[in-house]
C-alpha cells in the first residue's frame, strides 16, 4: 500500500500531475518553466498538490500572496463582496472605489490613488504620469521628456517596458522600442546625476531590485536619488511593486531608509493574492495633471478589486504584517548567514525576503531548487545561481527553521555527491 501523499502511479497511465502539466504544455505557449508540481489547494503558507503532497510556499507568487493563501479575511471580504456587486466600470461610480482609494492614500501618507490591475499597468501609468507631468508642470519641451532607469530592472513585460530591460530574454524580438529611457548602473547616484539634464522628468528605481536576485542597494542610495531628484525637480518613481506592502518589514521598502518617493508604484500583495489590482499613489500636484479621457482601464478600481485591496490595506494599517515580516526576517537572515561558506556563497535581502547565492560547484539555483521541491519546500531560482526565498509573512516560526534545516540538508547532500 502506498502511504498517504505518495503518488499512485498505474504503469501505462499518466500520473494527474503529469497529465495537468502535459495539457499545460502543449495548448499554452512556453514562456515558463514550472517546477512539475500541480497545486490544487492552499492555505496560509502551504499549498498542497493534486496527489495530496503538501508544500511550503517560499515564493509566495512573487510575494503577491504576502497574506497567505486563503486568508479567512481576504476571502470574506472578496465573498462579501461577489455577492453585491463586481464590475461597473468607471463610467459610473461604485461603492467601494472611494474607500479604497482613501485608506490606501493614507496608508502612504499621499493625496491620491490611480487604481488599475497588474504591476506593469501600474509601471505603464506611473510614465504617464510623470511624462505628463514634464510637459504640463515642470516645462519639459514636447516630446523630449526622458526617463533614468536601472541597470538589472525588471518592470514588467509591455512592450515599452522591456524596451527598457538590458535582459536580452526580456528584449530581443520584441522590438522596436520607443526612445526617451536612460540606463545607469543601479546603486550608483553619481551615474543618475550625470544622466539627468532639463528633459528629465523621473527616476524610475526597485527599493531593492527583486527579479535581479533579491538586489539591496548600499545604504545612502535611496536617500541620495531623494535628495537628487528634488534638487533637480525630478519625479523619484519607486517601484514597490513586489517590495511593498509588508514584505520587507516595514510598509514600504523605501521606509527602511527613511525616503518617501513622489510616486509609489504598487500591485501584487495589493489584490490579496485574490484578484490583481495595481495602483499608482502620489499627491495631488502630481496625479492630478490627468484630466477625464487621458487614461483609463476598463477593470481598473473595479467593486471587487477595491474590496480586497480596501482590506489589504486594514491589514497593513494595523502594522502586524509589517510587524512579523521584521522578526521572522531577522530570525531568516541569522539562519541562512551561518550557512555562508558551507555551499552559499551570499545572502541577500531584507525582511522575509532573501536572495541566497549558491556556490557553482554544487550545481544550479534550478537544480537545488529540485532538490528542496523534494523535500516539500517550493522556491524559485532567479539568474542562474540564485535561489530565492520570500514565504507568506504568516508562515509560522517553526515552518521557516523547518525550511531552512532542509535547505541546509540539501546543501550537505548536493556537496556529498
Ligand atoms: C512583478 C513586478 C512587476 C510587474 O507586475 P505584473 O503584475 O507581473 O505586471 C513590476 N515591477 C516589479 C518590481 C515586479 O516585481
């Protein structure tokens, strides 16, 4: 008899997982390359396959589900919330909208709320803004306006967004690409400064550059664009998106250097791990230069959407999350730094969120990323070598040092080969 959660595989019939993945293969474009693991379930920060194994999410969706799966308050705003009433669009108002985009706009201490859906959405927007933003403010020339962005960025995937990408999967054949964006090296203020001139209307920045591998930028960086970009009245954009709202330890990765950018981008943990929702937060001298009939999104701010993100934000507001993500992240950090040496070459990150590099010689970040699937850990390589880790901030304490004896175990069996 085979133990509960081994997989009941009857010689000349495909296993459920290999039949889920094959549909998957051969009626969806390959533009991932999964784990071959097939959720069915999920709750809190454990997810369980369509065999019945149950896994530890140490991705978290890319930290889109930051509350964990199913969060009982989530799924009965979200409930609540299916029975009234979902979309209307914006040529009508809707019950929700406004409250959402009051608690958030407190929340980050700003005037306004541009809600739409996915984080490239709210990428896209946040250039509009700032483009038109130079034109109508500050002066800018029409159509000269530019934009500085980062070295290693990962923005989303429009095609005006990885136009600006120097990852050549993200590029190449995707073109041509519309002007206006200036590469300098990320972490570097001085190459930002020599890259501004009158045309420039906004510093695009990650806090802390997530798909790069879980990049933290020194200390005075951040603080350095602020002080920069206010000198040279410049927009500082930064992009939350995936270090925002809790991940960190604190609200925004920005706050752990004291710096308050002009416009934050947000999305992922934003809809709850439920439905997307993006939003573009600033004040009223920034956002408002959009007038009706300039920008829009048929699902944007949508009843559904804004129930969720409202409750997202009450989360946030009570600062627990942030609160956790703090304590669990040290506890993280402490772990994983005594492993440097035994087969890791480095370990990255801020709060729950970790980059860990792993020695060559005992294989790819893929590879090890195989191997903790095994053990019932689900992470998720980036750049080859790096493995990252970014659990549901409710992931219980001893889940996590669970999680990290593992990995440790992978590490002295990958080194024994
Ligand atoms: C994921 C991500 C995006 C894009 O969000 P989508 O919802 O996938 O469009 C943008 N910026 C950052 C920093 C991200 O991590």
């Amino acid at each position: 008899m085979l133990h509960s959660g081994a997989a009941a595989v009857t010689p000349g019939i495909r296993s459920t997982t290999d039949a889920a993945i094959a549909a998957e293969a051969e009626h969806s474009p390959h533009n991932y390359h999964p784990l071959p693991v097939v959720v069915s379930t999920g709750e809190g920060a454990w997810v369980t396959d369509v065999e019945g194994r149950r896994y530890l999410d140490c991705l978290a969706a890319y930290s889109a589900v930051n509350f964990g799966h199913s969060h009982p308050r989530l799924v009965a705003a979200a409930k609540a919330q299916l029975d009234r009433v979902t979309l209307t669009s914006r040529a009508f108002h809707n019950d929700q909208l406004g409250v959402f985009v009051t608690e958030l706009a407190a929340l980050a201490g700003k005037d306004m709320v541009l809600p739409m859906n996915t984080g490239a959405e709210a990428v896209e927007s946040g250039i509009k803004v700032a483009r038109a933003w130079g034109y109508r403010v500050k002066g800018v020339a029409s159509g000269e306006a530019n934009i500085v962005v980062m070295a290693g960025n990962f923005h989303g995937r429009t095609t005006t967004i990885v136009g600006f990408s120097d990852d050549p999967d993200a590029y190449n054949d995707f073109g041509p690409f519309g002007p206006g964006f200036r590469t300098v090296p990320y972490g570097d203020v001085g190459a930002i400064a020599a890259a501004i001139d009158e045309n420039t209307v906004a510093v695009l920045v990650e806090p802390i550059q997530g798909e790069a591998g879980v990049i933290v930028p020194p200390a005075d960086f951040l603080p350095g664009v602020r002080e920069l970009c206010t000198r040279e009245r410049v927009l500082m954009i930064a992009d939350e998106i995936q270090s925002g709202l809790g991940r960190t330890g604190a609200t925004f990765a920005c706050d752990l250097v004291g710096v308050v950018p002009d416009l934050y981008l947000l999305g992922k943990a934003l809809g709850g791990g439920i439905v997307p929702v993006s939003a573009v937060v600033g004040d009223a001298d920034i956002l408002g230069v959009l007038r009706p009939g300039q920008h829009g999104s048929t699902f944007g701010g949508n009843p559904l959407a804004a129930a969720v993100g409202t409750e997202v934000v009450r989360m946030l507001a009570g600062g627990e999350p942030q609160e956790r993500a703090r304590m669990l992240g040290a506890r993280l950090h402490e772990r994983l730094g005594a492993l440097v040496g035994d087969g890791i070459v480095a370990v990255r990150g801020a709060g729950l969120w970790v980059g860990i590099d792993i020695d060559p010689a005992l294989g790819t970040g893929r590879e090890f990323c195989e191997r903790l699937m095994a053990r019932g850990i689900l992470a998720k390589d980036t750049h080859g070598q790096t493995v990252r880790l970014a659990p549901p901030i409710v992931v219980d304490e001893a889940d996590l040092d669970w999680a990290v004896d593992e990995l440790a175990a992978v590490l002295s069996e990958v080194s024994d080969r």
